[in-house]
C-alpha cells in the first residue's frame, strides 16, 4: 500500500519538494529538453518525470538524480539549487519584459488612416 508522503512533511518541507521541482522543469525548459526525452534517458515514465516536476515528495533521490543527470549531465543538486547555469539567465533574459517606447509624432503621421 502507498503512503501519501505529503502527510508526513510540514508546509515548509513540501514547499521545498516544489521549489526543487520547479527548478528542475525550468532548467528543462532552458536546456530546451523535452519532458519526455528527459523521462526516457532518465530511465523512468512521463508521468513519473512530470511528479517530479510537480514536487511529488513521494519520489525518490536517486529518481530526482536520475532526472537531472539526464537534464543536465555533470550538473549537481547543489549547481541546480544555486540556479548558475548559463541556460537558466538565458530563458530568464527571453522571459523579461521588454519596455516599449512611444512613438513620435512622425511614426504616428505614418499610422493614421
């Protein structure tokens, strides 16, 4: 029979299985890696790869090691959880917000029917 870990963690435990989680499927999206590409080299199933992405506190260690061997071969928990990984400022510099400046007074002229 299955435990529902989550009952046995506080708030603040299952809101770091999240953290990890999230941090894990950004530097997916980052490294440009599909979810299930990462599942199959991970040697696990989409569903158990997406958990983990979830923060799921029932999966294991060596599951979340597994995943981010195949995420990011050579990268550790700790580099993950620092967050230095070039890939990572890349998405975030795409994800910024662009300020977008007025137009003058000719490029208006230009737009007016």
């Amino acid at each position: 029979m299955k435990k529902d870990e989550s009952l046995l963690l506080t708030d603040d435990e299952l809101a770091q299985t999240r953290l990890l989680g999230e941090r894990l499927a950004r530097l997916r999206l980052a490294r440009r890696v599909r979810q299930a590409d990462a599942a199959v080299r991970a040697g696990m199933s989409r569903p158990t790869a997406r958990k983990i992405e979830h923060g799921d506190p029932g999966r294991t260690l060596g599951q979340l090691l597994r995943y981010l061997g195949a995420i990011a071969p050579g990268m550790s928990l700790q580099q993950l959880l620092e967050g230095n990984d070039p890939s990572l400022f890349a998405l975030e510099a795409s994800e910024r917000r662009r300020r977008v400046r007025e137009l003058s007074d000719e490029g208006r002229k230009k737009l007016e029917f």
